[in-house]
C-alpha cells in the first residue's frame, strides 16, 4: 500500500450526484404547468404546427414510405419490447393522417375516407414521440427510402407543445427554462459560486467573463447544482492546454430542453445568448459540453442556417480528440479494459467518432469496440429528454439491457461516455441491475490522467477499482 495519501474528493460521486437528481425529477410532475387552452383549439395549434413545419422534404418522406419494416429491427424500443406499436413506422401515422387531410394532393378524398384528429389522437402520439423515441436516428440510417423519421418525431413533438401535451417532467422544466434561462435552479450566481469553489478548494482556476478569449466552454446546470467534478475536470484539460480560454457567465448553459421539447422559440431563445457571448468576446471556437442534444441544439439550430458564424463549433470529446492527435495532451496510461459508448447525437448524427477514440489510444488503454459500434451503435434508451419520464421507466430499462449485454460481450471493466444524458441512464441501469461495470465521463478521466496536473497520489476511478 502506497504511504502517499490520496486526496479526499471535493465533490460527490457521480453515482450521488445520480440519487440527488433522481429526488429532484420525482418533484418535476407536480410542478408542471397545466392545460389552459379548450380542447378544439389545442387540436387545431398541433394541426397548424405540422402543416407549418410540412415541406417539400417532408412531404416526400410522409409519401415514400414502403412498409418494409427496416426501421422496426433498428429500434431498440421496439427490439426490447417486441410491441409492434413501437415500431418507427407507426410513429409516423398521425403526422401522415394530418398531411394527407390537410395539404396532401388527394386531401378531398382523405377527409371522406378518414376521420379528423381530436385530442384522444394526440394524447395517444405522446408515448410514441417521447416515451418510446428517442431521435437517435438508427432507423433513419437503415430506411432504404432515405426518410428522416427521428425529424419526423421531433415535428410532431413540437405538435404536442402546441397542444399542451408536453410529459409533465418536461413541460416542467420548459416553463423553468423558460422563465430562468437555465433549469434545476442553476444561475450566473450559481456558476460564479462553483468556480470559487473550485479555485479555493481544488486550486485549479477557471477564467470567468474574460472581456476577450480564443476558446468559448459551456457548462450545464448539471455541474453546477450536482457534478462539480465535470467543471473541474474541464478547467484542468483546458488549463493543462494552455490555451485562451473563458466560461461567460450570460452564455453557459448547454442544456436546452426548447430541443428536447419540441418547443422551437424556446430552442431559439437559448442559442441566441450563447451565440452573441461567442461573438462579443472574439471566440474562434465554442466547445460543448459533455451534454448530448446540446451538440444539435447548436450544431444544427434551425436560425443559425445561412449565418456564417465566426468560431467554429464542436463537442467536448471532438475538441479532446484534436488535441490528442495533434500531441498537447500530455496522458499516463490508463489501466484496465474500457469499451466506448458512441452518443447518438454527436456519433450518429454529427459524426464524432474517431477523435473519442484517439483520446483513448493517447492514455494507451486497452480499448475494446462494442460489437455494434460508431454508426451502428445502439442507444443507451435514455436521450432525448426520455431518461427524466417516469412514465418510461419499463421502456427505458427493456432497452438499456441490449447495451447492458453488449458492454458485457467486450469483457471490458469500464465503458466511456462522453454525454450526461447517457452516462445518467448508464448510471440508472448499473444500479438497477446491480452491474458490475463502471461508467466514466471521458473528459473526467482524461482529467484524472493529465501527467503534470494528477494531484499527489490520487487514482483515477478504474485504478481504484483494481487496487
């Protein structure tokens, strides 16, 4: 046994900081706003919104569907469950029924032979576009017809905020968000007391406003109200780089639940102030955090289209992966077997693949792929909002255990994430079924094996694990 002792941690586990947040989502529903709008009228706001959001893309999507059923056997919804009412095929029929009654080439003859929505129809659509989808975009990529079915979910969800018809968790944090510009009662004032702690505590600085910065971090309300562990970890990689860098505390925040509530002036309205801090203080690149959607809440907001912003845009583990392969970041090696877990939204639908992969090779680990990896990779079931649904628990657990299975056949002790939405429900899942894999936040662990700022004697957790 080393005599060298080892610090004590300055924050919680990430499995505490999981049972905190835990308690806070088992609060959301009974502070989710209620309906105010009459029936007809919430019905006829969802139709107006998809008829809105219907172009020509769209219309060809909603048309050109075969019936094969390649996107069912890509669902690890409808995979976990064998429910054919799961299958993405189906997620489509209202969004169809609308399109065909409303705008389509043969709308006379369809609103003879069909009957109009009512209210029943979308309350019925809300297991199928929340609980049971979460955009991941696998069906998409196998469809042999090319139809973007996760945007046709993400359509119909902004149907149902027309309707008033978000899930109570969400719609409790959209009004949040909404009201405070953040969620989980994270603030500026929050941020700035958690960057003192972090330079009282763990002497590591973290440049706060500065007036002018090469390199824009985001945070997230998570780190600030449970994980400090992921701010900490950032400011040692990015201090340990060398590089200009600052948090603005008017533009921090990455979550953006307009997204993952279909609600687009909320999607908007968090963007812009990001945005505008990257350009007030000269910005050549803004870097997201370790959050999943807030990768296409930027990456691919619809009011950024056309404008040609002035940095560029990339995720925490694409902006690890250049340092790593350009060789400024300076790595022991890292112990034990580890596989890597591709988020959806910055692996599938934006692409990140090999820089998470060279982080890895620079701590020289003992990498081993899933054995359905990169842009196959199958969903941890828990992102797009739906980890936070109490009603899609038995959805969200069914599926987590084809990855859960997955993770095991690599023989690995650890598996990589590098997004919150999919490291909670990983963290869900390992307490659930008593697991023995342990899960880590790749930004955390290269933090933890940086060669001139590891603290005296201190483990990484897979070290600890083997000790």
């Amino acid at each position: 046994m080393s005599s060298t002792a080892v610090q004590a941690p300055i924050f919680p586990s990430f499995a505490q900081v999981f049972q905190g947040l835990v308690g806070q989502i088992g609060q959301l529903r009974q502070m989710a706003p209620t309906p105010t709008l009459p029936e007809a009228t919430r019905v006829r706001r969802a139709i107006a919104t998809l008829i809105a959001e219907t172009n020509a893309d769209e219309a060809v999507w909603l048309e050109s569907c075969i019936r094969c059923g390649q996107c069912t056997s890509a669902c690890h919804y409808f995979q976990a469950t064998g429910d054919t009412k799961y299958a993405p095929l189906r997620k489509m029929n209202l969004y169809r029924r609308v399109y065909q009654r409303e705008i389509g080439p043969f709308r006379w003859w369809y609103r003879l032979v069909t009957r109009p929505i009512g209210l029943k129809d979308l309350e019925a659509l809300q297991e199928l576009v929340y609980d049971s989808c979460s955009e991941c975009g696998r069906c998409t990529m196998v469809c042999p017809m090319g139809i973007d079915i996760a945007s046709l979910v993400h359509h119909q969800r902004s149907a149902l905020v027309a309707a008033e018809l978000v899930p109570p968790e969400l719609a409790a944090l959209q009004m949040e968000q909404k009201q405070r510009g953040t969620v989980f009662g994270a603030s500026a004032e929050a941020l700035h007391r958690m960057v003192d702690t972090i330079r009282e505590r763990a002497g590591v600085a973290i440049p706060l406003d500065k007036a002018r910065a090469e390199v824009m971090v985001l945070s997230s309300a998570v780190d600030l109200v449970g994980n400090g562990n992921g701010l900490l970890a950032t400011a040692r990689v990015m201090n340990h780089l060398g590089v200009d860098w600052t948090i603005c505390s008017d533009g921090f925040e990455s979550a953006n639940f307009g997204l993952l509530s279909g609600d687009m002036a909320l999607w908007k309205r968090q963007v812009d102030p990001i945005v505008a801090a990257a350009k007030r203080i000269g910005a050549k690149t803004l870097v997201i955090a370790e959050c999943g959607h807030a990768y296409p809440a930027l990456r691919w907001n619809p009011t950024l289209k056309g404008e040609d912003l002035p940095f560029e845009m990339m995720y925490m583990s694409e902006y690890l992966g250049r340092q790593a392969k350009a060789g400024r970041l300076r790595l022991r090696p890292l112990q034990g077997r580890v596989t890597y877990h591709d988020p959806c939204k910055t692996g599938r639908r934006g692409g990140a693949f090999d820089e998470p992969r060279a982080v890895l090779r620079a701590m020289q680990a003992d990498f081993v792929e899933l054995p359905a990896n990169k842009e196959f990779n199958w969903c941890c079931g828990g992102g797009a909002g739906i980890f936070l649904l109490e009603r899609a628990t038995r959805l969200r657990d069914e599926s987590f255990k084809i990855k859960m299975r997955q993770v095991d056949m690599t023989g690995a002790e650890a598996v990589v994430v590098s997004c919150a939405s999919c490291r909670l429900n990983f963290e869900a899942g390992r307490h659930k079924n008593q697991w023995n894999k342990r899960v880590e936040s790749l930004v955390e662990l290269v933090a933890a094996h940086l060669l001139d700022d590891a603290p005296q004697g201190a483990q990484s957790p897979i070290e600890e694990a083997a000790a």
